[in-house]
C-alpha cells in the first residue's frame, strides 16, 4: 500500500514538473512604454498608469537631451553642462513609477553632436568612452544612494539598432556595418553599469538587441542577421531584447507566422529567434520583449484592427509570452493613441481619452 501511494505521489510530480513550461512564468513582469504621455504630460500619463497597474515602465534616457554640451566632469550628472532640467524629468518619473510599485527600465540612446563629429542623434559616437561616461553619470544617478532617488536595476542600449530609423548607417555596401557598431555601444553601456553597480553592490541586468522585428535592404538589418553579426563582433549582454510586432497589412495574429519568415520574427515565430540564441549565446539567454502592440481601426483604416481585435490578441500575446519559460518581461507600446494618424495607434486608449476594450484587458492580465 505504502509503495503503491509512493508510486502515484512519484507520477504526480512528475506530471506537474512536466506540465511546468505550459504554466505561467513565474518570472514574467507587464508594463508600459509610453514616454511621450509619462514624460511629457505625466499627470496625464501617471493617471492612466495608476489604474492600468503595470509591473515595468519604459524610458528612453536622451542622452543628446541630457548632455547639449560636452560635460566638464561627464560622470558626475551635476555637471553645470548637464540639462537639470532635463534630469528632473526623469527623476519626478522614477519617483512616480516608485509609488506605483513598478519597476523603471532605462534605455541609453541618441549620442549629441558634439560627440559624433557633428552629426545626428542617430550615429554613434566617435569615441566610446564618452557613451561611457554618460552612462556612469545616469547609473550613479539612479543607483539607490544619490540624491534620494530610486535605484534603477534594468537597462538597455539604444533601441532597434537594426533600422537606420534609430542607429546609422545600417549598411555599407553588402556589410551591415550598424551590427558591429552596435556591438561597440552595447559593451560599452553594459560595462558602465555594471562598474557602478559594484559600487553599491546591486544586482543589475543589461539588455542589448532590442531589435524590430524585420529588415530588409539599405536601411534595415533582419534580427536573425543582426544577432549573428553581433556575435561575431563579440557582444556580450545579460538579456537579449526584442520587439516581436506582426506589424502588416493586415495586421496577422500573435500566433501566425509571418509570410517572409525569413526576414522577420514576430510571436508567430519567436522560436527562430530563441534558436539562434541557443546557437550563438546558449539556452540560459533570457528574452525580454520590450515594446509591442497592435494598432487600432478607428482610427487608423491602412493597417489597423477592430478595438475588440486588439483586446483580444492583447490577451493572446500575453498568453504566448507568459507560457514562455525564457521570457521575463512584456511591455505595451502605448498608453494613448497619438495625434497624427499616420504615426503609432496601438494605444489603449484614444486620442480623445476614451478607453478602449485593451485598456481594460491589460488591467486584467495576471500579475505573477
């Protein structure tokens, strides 16, 4: 009898160990990215936020912002060349999302001009070590211990490298040179964090890719692609980003996968992605998927989906993303539809503040 009753405790572990990768992440954090709402009009944005209850909130930290001129003392983010008001910014936002228990994820980006030979906010800097620098003054800033402000703990460099939207050049001739420059900022901006870290003794995590998820000719790199040339420009990185839109006319379900696979990694196909991962960086890579979302018709009637579509595949990519065991975070890109119709609607409410069936879809997705 005794052996009999420890047979079926035996085969009902193992059943719950097996059925484990089915069951929600237990790692798996929601949020929001909506800067233009949170940072440009935060009473605005925050109150949308204190009823949507994310766990994460998305920021670009502008470096080109922060730093109009070249700094005298460029780690210390006092320096009289650093915009204050600017910092205030961030600062009033992080202190904001503290109060709502979430999380803040900081993206480094956009080097100055007097940084990159007078350029734009696009091209990487000439020297890496004054990218370095910035990032040591925004790490001490938000490292728990200066200024009363809340430690920040998770970062990311640059955003979508692989589209010359956000890092030039994408290509010099049949070389996709925006990789291996890329490389170079994400060591750098991993390194710096990581030193400040030590500092405090914190646990930090660094997050590099943060890939679109398409590419194709001069002004785009396909992310299996970028990765590759990102191994062999020997990046290194804690987590690997990606933002795995179905961005197409028509707008395709979370779970199909996409007509030029090749050249693409939506959800539909996210185990392309986790394959080369496996490949070039080993199966213990987490994945954090940065920004994603669907646009909305009204308003926009080129590549939008019903507001009751929306609610729904919200609800199915976080079924995909939870049910991933690699996948730790998950953020909606946006709060609020944006004014021009041509640009970004995938917000979860409108232009007019009315909120749609996703707003009230993402107030129910599980927390843990």
């Amino acid at each position: 009898m005794h052996r009999r009753l420890a047979v079926l405790a035996l085969v009902l572990v193992t059943t719950l160990t097996l059925a484990a990768p089915a069951d929600a992440s237990r790692r798996l954090k929601i949020g929001i990215y909506d800067e233009a709402l949170a940072l440009g009009s935060p009473d605005i944005g925050f109150a949308y936020l204190g009823e949507l209850r994310p766990q994460v909130l998305r920021f670009n930290l502008n470096w080109y912002e922060l730093a109009i001129y070249r700094p005298a003392d460029p780690t210390n983010s006092q320096d009289p060349a650093y915009s204050a008001v600017g910092w205030a910014k961030y600062d009033q936002a992080i202190l904001r999302a503290q109060a709502l228990g979430a999380e803040v994820l900081l993206h480094v980006i956009g080097t100055p001009p007097w940084a990159n030979g007078g350029k734009d906010w696009r091209y990487a800097p000439t020297d890496m070590n004054d990218l370095r620098n910035f990032t040591i003054a925004a790490a001490r800033r938000y490292n728990g211990a200066t200024l009363g402000l809340p430690a920040v703990n998770k970062w990311a460099a640059w955003n979508e490298p692989n589209l010359s939207t956000f890092l030039k050049p994408s290509w010099v001739g049949r070389r996709p040179v925006a990789a291996r420059t890329y490389a170079r900022i994400c060591k750098t901006v991993m390194v710096a964090v990581h030193d400040v870290a030590r500092e405090t003794l914190r646990s930090v995590k660094v997050a590099c890719g943060v890939t679109a998820p398409y590419g194709k000719g001069g002004s785009a790199i396909n992310p299996i692609r970028f990765l590759r040339e990102m191994k062999r420009a020997k990046a290194k990185f804690d987590v690997y980003a990606h933002h795995p839109y179905s961005r197409t006319r028509p707008a395709i379900s979370p779970t199909k996968i996409p007509r030029q696979r090749r050249l693409t990694v939506s959800l539909g196909n996210i185990g392309d992605l986790f394959r080369e991962l496996n490949r070039l960086y080993g199966k213990r890579k987490r994945v954090w998927v940065t920004e994603y979302g669907y646009e909305t018709n009204p308003p926009d009637p080129r590549i939008g989906v019903s507001w009751a579509k929306q609610a729904a595949w919200l609800k199915t990519s976080h079924r995909i993303v939870r049910r991933h065991p690699r996948i730790d975070m998950y953020l909606w890109f946006l709060i609020q539809d944006e004014p021009d119709v041509s640009k970004w609607q995938t917000g979860l409410v409108d232009q007019f503040g009315t909120r749609k069936p996703s707003f009230f879809a993402f107030q129910g997705l599980p927390r843990r």
